[in-house]
C-alpha cells in the first residue's frame, strides 16, 4: 500500500497541494500569463529544482510544478480532471478512465491527463497501457518526473531491474531531492551490483 501511495504522490496523482476549484477561482482573479511566459515560468521552476538541495525547498518547488502541469487552461478539462481524481480516490478506475479518455480527446496536448490517465491503467494493473500513456506524457513532458517514476515502477516490478534504474536516474536528473527515486536507485544499484551486471 506505501508504494502504491509512493507512486502516486511520485506520479503527480496525489500530491499535498492538489488544485482545487477554490485555487482555481483565486488564479482567475490574477492575469492570465500567455504560453511563452508559462512556458518560461515552468523552465525557470525547472531549473530552481534541478539547483535545490533543501529536500523541503525541493518538494515546494515540485509542487508548483505539478500545480502547474495541472492547469489545463480549460475550465471544463480541469472539471474532468477534479471529477477524475475524486473517482480515483474512491477506488471507481472505470469511471476515472472515462473522464480521462474525454480529457485525452478532447485535449491531446495535455501531458497530466495522460500520466494521470498512465496512473489509472497502473492501479488497474494494465502495465501496457500504463507505459504507453507513460510515453505519450514523456513525449509531451520530457521533464515529467513523475511519470519516470512511474515508469522505474513498472519496469521494476517486471523484473527490468536496468531499465529500471535508468528512468529512476532520468527522473533525478530533473528532480535530484526526489526521495522515492533516491531510495529506488540506491536499492536496484546495490542489487545489480550483487547480480554483477
């Protein structure tokens, strides 16, 4: 059960600062920021993270990153998402996946609703798909250190110890106080040592 929490917290589902619409109707009052300054904002965060050795600092930062992966500059595609995350956390993935779907249709560009749909697929069991969303979120993402998280999750558990390691590692290089992924390299490198890789 603590991994599977650990996953989702490392995945964005779960998160101690979670959007709520109370947030949101805050963040309308504010002037809408245009793409490039987003996107400016969002490299600047990056690099603020990669920079910070404080592991507090570090999860501060990480959470206006997710909060901003989260925003998806579409009322009715962040409804989805709440309505989503809210079937996920009573354990009703088959109406999660529902919204997502929708969300990843109407709205293909948006990273989080394929790594939340990718989160959905994980609890389901279904790795395939899981990895597939995984892929499109990467792609969409390069940076989205919590679907490599996810990813190193799933390769782990398939027994892809090297793989593993390696999404733990990229994920690192994005966010190097990530506890989880901290703890997961450290664990595959001492058991592929011990396997003489």
């Amino acid at each position: 059960m603590r991994s599977v929490l650990l996953l989702l917290v490392g995945l964005g589902v779960v998160a101690p600062t979670l959007p709520s619409f109370s947030q949101s109707s805050a963040a309308a009052v504010a002037p809408a920021m245009t793409r490039s300054e987003k996107a400016a904002a969002l490299d600047k965060l990056f690099e603020e993270l990669r920079r910070e050795r404080k592991e507090m600092a570090a999860e501060r930062i990480a959470s206006r990153i997710r909060e901003n992966w989260f925003d998806s500059g579409s009322a009715s595609i962040d409804a989805m998402m709440q309505w989503s995350q809210e079937a996920i956390e009573a354990k009703k993935y088959g109406v999660a996946l529902d919204f997502l779907d929708r969300v990843t249709v109407l709205q293909p560009d948006y990273a989080e609703g394929w790594n939340r749909r990718a989160t959905v697929h994980f609890l389901m069991n279904n790795y395939r798909k899981s990895m597939a969303d995984i892929d499109r979120t990467l792609r969409l993402e390069p940076r989205h250190f919590g679907a490599l998280s996810g990813m190193g999750s799933i390769l782990k558990q398939s027994g892809r110890k090297e793989l593993a390691l390696d999404a733990y590692e990229r994920a690192l290089s994005i966010y190097p106080m990530m506890r989880n992924a901290q703890k997961e390299v450290a664990e595959l490198s001492e058991e592929l040592a011990g396997e003489g890789i």
